[in-house]
C-alpha cells in the first residue's frame, strides 16, 4: 500500500498504524459508511476513511490531536498554505518577539536559535488554528517540526529531541550540556513551505470530516446531527498505565497556547488511569457516552495498550465496560496480541519502558 503522506503529517505518540485502520474497514464497512474515532490521536482512523471514500468522526480531548487530526478532515489547497505562509513571513518582525523569547524559561534558549525562537512565537500568536483551516495545517505542520533529532532531519526546529513526545525541560537541558549541543539555526518559514509542498503534492481526500475538541464522554451531544448513523468505531483509548499525553506533549501544547512547561493537572487534557478498576469506569462512561451516535449492528474495534495488565484482564475488564452499556453485544473474535519491541524515545533516553503489548478487540451490536 501507497502510505499516503498525510498520515505523518506530525508523530503521535501510540498511534496505530494506518494498515491497522485500512483493514478494518475493508471487512467492515462500504463506501459512504460513517466512522468515528473517540480517542482521535494523529487522525489515523480519520484520515484512512475519508481516503477510502467513508465520511468521518473523531474526538479528541487533546488540542495537540485536535489540531492534527482536523488538519487531515478539511486538507487546504497547497496554493492557499503557500499564499498564507507568505502573508504571514511579511508580517513577521523579530524585534517584536524578542522580549517574549527571554521571559520563557531557560529550556527555549537552549532548546531553540533566538531567530527560530522569534519565528515560532511570531507563529504562535499569529495563527488561528481554531477557526481556520489553513491555519489549522500550517499549526499541525510546526507541532511536527516543533522537535525531533536535528540529527536526523533538517526540517526539525529544536536542539536534540525524539520527535513523538517533549522531554522535561530539566532532563533536556542537562543532555544538552553533557553532550555539548547547540541549538541549529533553521529558517522556519522556508522549512513549513517545503514541507506543505511535500504532504500536498500527493493525494488528498476528496472527501472532509469533522472533528471536534471535546471528551469522548460527551460525543453523543457534541455531534449529535450524527445520531444512530455511525457504522463503524476503529479507537483506541489512552493506554492503560503508560503514558501521560499532558507531560509528554508539553511542548506542542505550549505551542497551542499552553503553559511554557509541563502541567500536571489532574484532568484537562488527560485521561491516564493507573488503577484498572478506574480505567474500566472510565472507558464505560466513554461508551454511554458514545451510544447515541451508534447505528444498529455497528461494529467497535478497539486497541487497548498497556505494560502490567493480562490479556485475561483486559479481555474481562473491556468486555464488561461494554456489556454494561450494551448488554446484547458479541464479541467477533478472540482477542489478537502483539508486543511491541522498539520505542522512538530509545535513542534519546535509553532504558525507559513503555507499552509492551498492544491487544485488539472486536465487538457487535446486535
Ligand atoms: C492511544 S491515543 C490514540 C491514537 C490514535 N489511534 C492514533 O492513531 O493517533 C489515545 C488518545 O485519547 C485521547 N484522550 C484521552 N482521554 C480522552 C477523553 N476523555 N476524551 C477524548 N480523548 C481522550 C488522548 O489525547 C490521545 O490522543
């Protein structure tokens, strides 16, 4: 399969594949089917429908996901990033973000060239990725280039970095020392519009979908012009005891308008639960919550990632955050596991563990 270049438009991370999202649904679904993701991420699911002539759903709770995932349900033309990117670089004064640039924390200064910094932060406050498609791309274009290994790919903005979460500020600084690395100069603009050309200069979908910023608890009133419509679900929910999208992704949040380091709030953008018996709860009231939108006999497809848990334990502990919601519903085949062996963050941060396994479900209504 042709990976369309959309997809990684900027990493996520524990996305699945797009393979994933494109097999189920071919055996589901049929063109002009309705597809919904609750726990949208990079727009996986999304964008794998509207490609396959599906109309599509998503949510997600996170502005990061948000921000990336509607940059893939309204695609702009590559005419009108280029015309906005031009606007923007003639409006752009350095000297204007200067004094921003050194009221950030210490992280900026070693993570960031000052000209880049100025670049970023002129970017920042100037885009309306809420409101506005093209804005919404070029956005999701610089959370893609927002860090990454300047090693790898001169189209990364930041000092040394995986590319799929931020690192704490203290822990980056102090491998930056220790390793002696400077931060490399880039001309931002230059880099978004070599980089639209390339994402939009292959197929695009012809079709668009709707995405919205919200908790998957409340989809059924979010979208609710998409009541007893939706056919297929392909989700799947913040992993189980692995990772904290609030503290990995503080970088691109901060990009979005977010504090200049890691928050840890206790709700807002995240719903990691440590304690199974919660993560059940909550997964159950994300289904009630998603009920109205279900059409009769659609078909859920779930991915659950997590490093401590069975595949037992979570076979029971989905299969009832279901049933207690849908009681009729059967299960279409046996759990299908795999393990998961290489983490991006290695490279930069050897050691650290993450998700283990990766274990998928099926169900129906019925
Ligand atoms: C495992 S990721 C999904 C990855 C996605 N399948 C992809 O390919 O990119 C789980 C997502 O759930 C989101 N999330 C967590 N709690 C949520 C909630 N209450 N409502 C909606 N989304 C939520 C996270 O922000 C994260 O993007």
């Amino acid at each position: 399969m042709n990976r369309n270049r959309l997809h990684s438009l900027c990493p996520y991370f524990a996305m699945f594949p797009e393979t994933f999202a494109r097999d189920q649904l071919e055996a589901h679904t049929k063109p002009g089917d309705l597809v919904f993701d609750p726990f949208s991420g990079r727009g996986t699911t999304l964008l794998q429908s509207l490609l396959m002539g599906r109309r599509a759903v998503a949510a997600d709770i996170n502005p990061v996901a948000y921000c990336i995932s509607g940059a893939k349900a309204t695609v702009p033309r590559l005419s009108s990033v280029l015309r906005r990117l031009e606007i923007l670089e003639s409006q752009f004064d350095p000297a204007c973000e200067e004094s921003v640039g050194k009221s950030l924390p210490e992280f900026f200064s070693h993570a960031y060239a000052s000209a880049v910094l100025s670049q970023i932060l002129f970017l920042r406050h100037s885009l309306t990725w809420r409101r506005n498609h093209v804005d919404r791309f070029i956005a999701a274009l610089v959370l893609g280039s927002l860090h990454g290994g300047m090693d790898k790919s001169p189209s990364y903005f930041s000092n040394q970095m995986p590319r799929t979460i931020s690192t704490k500020p203290g822990y980056s600084i102090r491998y930056w020392l220790r390793h002696k690395l400077l931060p490399p100069s880039r001309d931002v603009f230059d880099i978004l519009r070599k980089r639209a050309a390339y994402r939009l200069s292959a197929e695009v979908p012809l079709l668009r979908g709707s995405v919205a910023l919200t908790d998957a608890r409340k989809a059924s009133e979010v979208f609710a012009k998409f009541k007893n419509q939706v056919n297929l679900i392909v989700t799947s929910p913040p992993y189980l005891d692995v990772t904290r999208y609030e503290e990995d992704q503080w970088l691109r949040l901060w990009f979005l308008g977010h504090a200049p380091f890691p928050t840890y709030s206790q709700v807002s953008v995240d719903d990691r639960h440590t304690a199974p018996t919660k993560y059940w709860e909550f997964l159950r009231s994300v289904w009630s919550g998603v009920a109205g939108m279900l059409a009769p006999k659609s078909i859920m497809i779930c991915r659950i990632g997590t490093k401590h848990q069975s595949i037992e334990d979570l076979t029971n502990g989905l299969s009832l955050s279901l049933r207690g919601v849908f009681p009729d519903l059967r299960s279409l085949r046996p759990a299908v596991v795999s393990n998961i062996r290489n983490r991006q963050t290695e490279y930069f941060h050897p050691g650290t563990t993450g998700c283990l396994r990766e274990v998928d479900f099926a169900f129906q209504l019925t």
